[in-house]
C-alpha cells in the first residue's frame, strides 16, 4: 500500500477543488487532491460549454492568490447587468433595471470566462506546482479521524494522512456520503440549455437577464478573436418536458427561437456552438462540517444559476477558509480541530443559507406562468430601476459586498 503524508487532502478537483489547493500552497501547506476522473478524461469533460461571470470579489480573491494572471487575456469584462421582463404576450421587453458598475464606485461587475479555459489553466498551473500531489482516477473510501489527525484510504488502495479533509467534490459528493451527512434538495423540474451565439448588434459589455415564465435567459458576452463584440453565451431556463422539443436541436430554429425570446436585444441571433442542458436544483448540506472535515463549494450548496451565484458563493467559502487557515498558521494553531470546522461553518452557514434562499424566491418568481407574478416582475424592476437605494442594497447583495 501507497502511503502518504500531507497537510491537507481536497477531494475533487474542478474549480473550487483546485482554487482552493493554489491557495493552501500559497500559505505553506502541502496539498494532495484526490479526483475521481482521469486527467485525460477530464480534459473531454471540459468541453463543458458553460462560461462563469466571476463577479469583483471573485477577481479580486484570484489576484491575492496569484491565479489571476492566468485567466486575464481570455477574461470578457461585463460593466453592466441589465435585468429585463418579456411581456407574455408582446414578446417585447416591457421593464428593465441596469445595474451599472459605476453605481458602485467599480470599473467592472467582473469577468466572464469559459470553464473549459479555467479548469485548463488550473490543471496547467497546479501540475507545475510544488508541495502537491495529485492522485487522478481514485476516490476516498474510507475515513478515519484521530485525535492529531486524520487517516483516508482509496479505491486504489492509497493511504493518505492529513491534518484536514476538504470536500470539493461537487454536488454528488462522496465525501458527505460516507459521513452520513444529510441534504435538502429542491427540483425545480427546469433544465437550463446552454450554447454560444453571434449576434447583430454589440454587447458592449453587458449581460442580460430576461425573464418570463419558465425563468430566464441569460445573455453573458464572450471575449473572441473573430466575432469580438458579436459573441456570447447563452443559458436558457426551460420546462423539463419542453427538453425534447424539436426548437432545441434545430440550430436554425433555435436562432429563430433565441431572437424572440430575447426580446432581439441584441438583434439576430445564430447558434455557433452545441447545446448542452443541465437540471435546476437547490440543495444544500444539513452540515458544513465534521471531525476533521469540511464542506465548500457544491458538495456544500448548489443554486440555479441566476445572478452568477453559483461558484461566486464558493470562491466565498474558499477565501473563508483560506483566511481562517492564515490566522491558526500565524499564531502557530493547528488546523482541522473541532474549534476550526466548527469556526468554518458558524462563518459560512448563514451567509450560505440567506444567499439560497434568495436565489430560490427569485428562481420561484421568474417560473411563474401567473399574470400578478408577471405584473409583480414588470413592477418591480421599474421600481428598482427608479429607487436608487434600494438598487444598490440590492447590488450589493448580489455583488458579495
Ligand atoms: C448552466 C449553469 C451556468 C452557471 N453559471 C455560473 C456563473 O455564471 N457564475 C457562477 O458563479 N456560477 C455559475 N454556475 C455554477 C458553477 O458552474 C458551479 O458552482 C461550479 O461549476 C461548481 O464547481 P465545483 O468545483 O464545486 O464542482 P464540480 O465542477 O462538480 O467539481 C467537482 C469535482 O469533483 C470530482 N469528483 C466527483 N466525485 C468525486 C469523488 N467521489 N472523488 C473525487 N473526486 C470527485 C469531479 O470529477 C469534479 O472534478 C453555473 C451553473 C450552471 C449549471
């Protein structure tokens, strides 16, 4: 048997799994990430077709960590978020709400970037990266905490010992299983279809959010060579049993379809790109924690994608602990103590739980098909759009500030 000494064992490594490895290096840790898939494997999972608005908090976490460097010449700034209702029966847009960056005293909301890039140059970056060890096509079995520390064994039978389990595993997590820690889940029976379009008219930075019943469609520009100006992604919230419907794998009639739905903000739309679909879920972790273990990321929480929460929230956990490990490192504490995942998730849980409660009320009023819950959207982006200071609490809310 393989046997190894380590600080800290993450387990999964997608976004978070790896953001949160380059920032343990960074203070001295040495990191072994355990991933389920085969590098090779997952580098044909990454033609993942979904791009992420990483909104100012984020970025500004990944310049401290010195991974931003990486992303910035593929990054797409977005300056603005307009957030609109498609009249039901118009087709037209009939309110909006711009959510400036300015308003906020910020030259950019953030960047949107593709995750087949960041999951790419993360894997590029950590490989050349010393103090970590990655164990590829493997999963834990079996976890053992002890007094000092804490003991996992694989399926392909590697024992590891680390002062910390970390579970990125994502939202089927393993790690949560084999502790027997308990989920909610909410199924909102919607799928989001996601793909890539040109459009006529310039995106000038900005994303939209254009709801009607069913939720929204979300428009975030892409940073090109040929098409700059011209391209973005789009993620189309749908009914579970409109999944099958012939507009969805026509690409020209989705074009026709996209152009509508969007209210032809941007002008004609062509489809440049497969489509992918994902089902819409909340869930959320009963515990952030256990002896010698914590939860981050979507083993921990999982949010429609409305309002680039998703990851945002993550990267949030990530900076937390990462804060949390300096402080112990600093004043010569040990890590991965009960008074540590306990301090973890007393600072995550309720922060976590407001943010999805949110995202879940606005997931629930945009899939609305009533007529006072339409008039309800229509008002109150007007209402938002003229109040000045309940749009900033409102931004700032969504911004992480
Ligand atoms: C359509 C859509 C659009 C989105 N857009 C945005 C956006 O604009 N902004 C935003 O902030 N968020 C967005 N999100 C959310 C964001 O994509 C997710 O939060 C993010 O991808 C989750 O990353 P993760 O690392 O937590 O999980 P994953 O990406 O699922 O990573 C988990 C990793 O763990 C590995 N793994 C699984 N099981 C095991 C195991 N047993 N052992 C070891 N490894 C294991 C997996 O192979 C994987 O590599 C969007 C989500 C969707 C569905």
């Amino acid at each position: 048997m393989d046997c190894y000494n380590t600080d800290v064992v993450i387990c999964g490594g997608g976004i978070s799994g790896l953001i949160m490895a380059k920032s343990l290096i960074n203070l001295g840790l040495k990191v072994t990430c355990i991933e389920k898939n085969q590098l090779q494997n997952q580098k044909v999972k990454s033609n993942d077709l979904r791009s992420t608005a990483l909104l100012h908090p984020a970025i500004d976490f990944f310049k401290e960590v010195g991974i931003w460097q990486n992303f910035e010449n593929y990054a797409q700034p977005l300056n603005s978020l307009v957030i609109c209702n498609l009249n039901q029966k118009s087709g037209e847009i009939d309110s909006n709400c711009e959510f400036l960056a300015e308003d906020l005293g910020i030259d950019t909301l953030g960047y949107n970037l593709p995750n087949k890039i960041i999951i790419n140059e993360l894997q590029k970056l950590m490989m050349a990266t010393k103090n970590f060890l990655y164990l590829e096509g493997d999963y834990v079995e079996h976890i053992k905490p002890r007094s000092f520390d804490v003991v996992i064994k694989t399926n392909k039978k590697i024992q590891v010992t680390s002062k910390l389990i970390i579970a990125a595993d994502g939202r089927y997590s393993n790690i949560r299983e084999i502790l027997k820690i308990k989920k909610i889940k909410y199924d909102y029976n919607q799928k989001a279809l996601v793909f890539n379009i040109k459009h006529a008219y310039k995106h000038d930075s900005k994303s939209y959010e254009i709801y009607k019943s069913e939720g929204p469609c979300t428009l975030v520009p892409l940073k090109t060579k040929q098409l700059n100006g011209y391209f973005s992604s789009v993620v189309l919230m749908i009914d579970n049993n409109k999944n099958n419907d012939k507009i969805f794998v026509d690409k020209e009639r989705l074009s026709e379809f996209i152009t509508q739905r969007t209210g032809n903000i941007l002008g004609d739309c062509t489809v440049q790109s497969e489509v992918s679909n994902f089902s819409i879920i909340s869930q959320a972790s009963l515990a952030l924690s256990s002896e010698r273990m914590i939860l981050l990321a979507e083993a921990a929480h999982v949010l429609p994608p409305i309002g680039a929460q998703g990851l945002n929230t993550s990267i949030h956990d990530i900076k937390i602990l990462y804060y949390l490990v300096e402080k112990r490192l600093k004043n010569n504490e040990e890590i991965g103590t009960f008074e540590f995942v306990k301090e973890y998730e007393n600072l995550r849980k309720k922060q976590i739980s407001s943010r999805m409660l949110s995202v879940h009320l606005l997931n629930k009023l945009s899939i609305s098909k009533n007529q006072i819950v339409s008039d309800i959207r229509k008002f109150g982006l007007s209402f938002l759009s003229n109040n000045q200071i309940s749009k900033k609490i409102a931004m700032k809310f969504g911004m992480f500030q």
